[in-house]
C-alpha cells in the first residue's frame, strides 16, 4: 500500500496532475471537467465529486486511476469556476441539485456525454459523499451505458417516490463505522431497499472512520480506511471491466 501513502504525500505537496481539463456544456451552460487517461487503458471511470464541487482532490484520484490503467473523467456539477469555499457555499450548491433531482440527473447525463466524447465508453460511475448521493442517484436511473457503481462515504438517503427497482448494475458501498451522516440506521435500511429490489451490491465498513475518511489530508482522513476501500474499488473494477 506504500503507492497510496505516496500518493498522499504529492497532494500535500501540490504535485502537477497528469491529466488536463476539459470543457463541456449541459444546456446554456459551461461545465469544467477533467480528464486523465492510461496508455493502455484496460476501462473507464467517471468521478462525481464532493460538495465542494471538482476539486484537487477528484484531479487526483482522476491520475491515480490512469496510473492504474484505466481512463478516469471528473464531471462537474457545479458550473465552471463554480467552486465554494465556505461550508454555506457548499450546502446552497448541494442542496440546488437535491432540491431539482431533474436537474441533477440532466447534469449527470451531460457528465456522461462529455466522457464518452474523451473516449470513456461503459464505465463504472464513483461517487464522493455528495458525489456518492449523485452516483446513487444515476444508480437509480440506470442509463445503459453505466456498468458498476462506487460509493466512498455517500448520502444514502433516497427521495420520496424513487427506489432502486430499475438498478441492476453492480453497487459498491465504502461507509465508515463512525460515519454520523448518513448513520448506521440509514445505512441499514439503505442495505434494505436493495435487497428488497434485487440489485446486485458489496457494502464494506470500516471502523472509527468518519464521514469523508478518504480525503487526503483532512483530520477525517483514515488511512487504513482509505487504501482497503481504494484496494477493493480496483478489485471491482478488474471484476467489472476485466481487460476491456
């Protein structure tokens, strides 16, 4: 796990990022991706982020996945040079696309355009906290394309009148034991409209860690947390994109 730490320790330091971003619009609007790619790529995975909007921290994660042979594209949610920086910021752009689930899923869908025009065909979805709710949202919707899905510490909650009824692609759910939004009962009944639906799903829990426990160098950070959950994504993406 000695590539992780490393990992890390370059976020830390502002290490420049492999990849290069990539504008794109949904409707009138400007969206500011970002695309990194693998010189053989084995498959594709298109990054939501967190309530911050497209960070850092998503660019990094965006080049860790190309180094592990796969082509990554970070969707933007927000809007370009959309990125708060206060956590009033990030709740009024959060709760904009919580509010307007039509919205969300449009923009979703306009994250996925914008990938497959960098050549990111059938890829597996992964989500970070809000990014994760974003994710679970699109699970819901189950467009064609979307082989598999990856949720690090997500919100679970699902909206009145929606269910999981039309997921069928794979789920993978990373949650922190001490995680207190969403909590263990949400996680549970979570767990129970997916069983109840029939989609296919691995839930791991990791104890002690907090809600974003896979944020480079946050006091949530756990590192034990971090490289099991980002050991097993890379497992289901080998499981799910085998040599693609």
């Amino acid at each position: 796990m000695r590539f992780i730490a490393a990992t890390a320790a370059m976020v830390l330091s502002g290490a420049a990022y492999a990849g290069e971003a990539v504008d794109y619009s949904a409707g009138d609007r400007t969206f500011e991706g970002y695309v990194a790619k693998a010189e053989n790529p084995k498959g594709a995975v298109v990054l939501i982020h967190d309530w911050d909007g497209l960070t850092d921290y998503e660019k990094k994660r965006a080049d860790m996945l190309a180094e592990q042979g796969y082509n990554a594209f970070a969707i933007d949610l927000y809007g370009k040079g959309v990125r708060p920086d206060t956590m009033e910021g990030n709740q009024a752009e959060t709760q904009k696309l919580y509010n307007d689930r039509e919205t969300m899923r449009a923009l979703m869908t306009a994250g996925l355009e914008a990938a497959a025009a960098q050549g990111l065909a059938a890829p597996v979805v992964a989500g970070y906290c809000f990014g994760g709710a974003a994710a679970l949202e699109m699970a819901r919707a189950q467009p064609p394309e979307v082989v598999g899905y990856a949720i690090f510490h997500g919100g679970l909650d699902t909206p009145e009148g929606e269910d999981y009824s039309a997921a069928k692609a794979p789920i993978r759910i990373y949650h922190g034991g001490a995680d207190t939004g969403p909590d263990m009962t949400t996680f549970a009944g979570f767990i129970d409209q997916l069983e109840a639906a029939g989609t296919p799903y691995k839930a791991e829990i990791y104890a002690g860690a907090p809600h974003a426990f896979t944020v480079f160098g946050s006091d949530r950070y756990r590192e034990e947390a971090d490289q099991r959950s980002w050991a097993d994504f890379l497992a289901f993406l080998g499981e799910t994109m085998p040599g693609v």
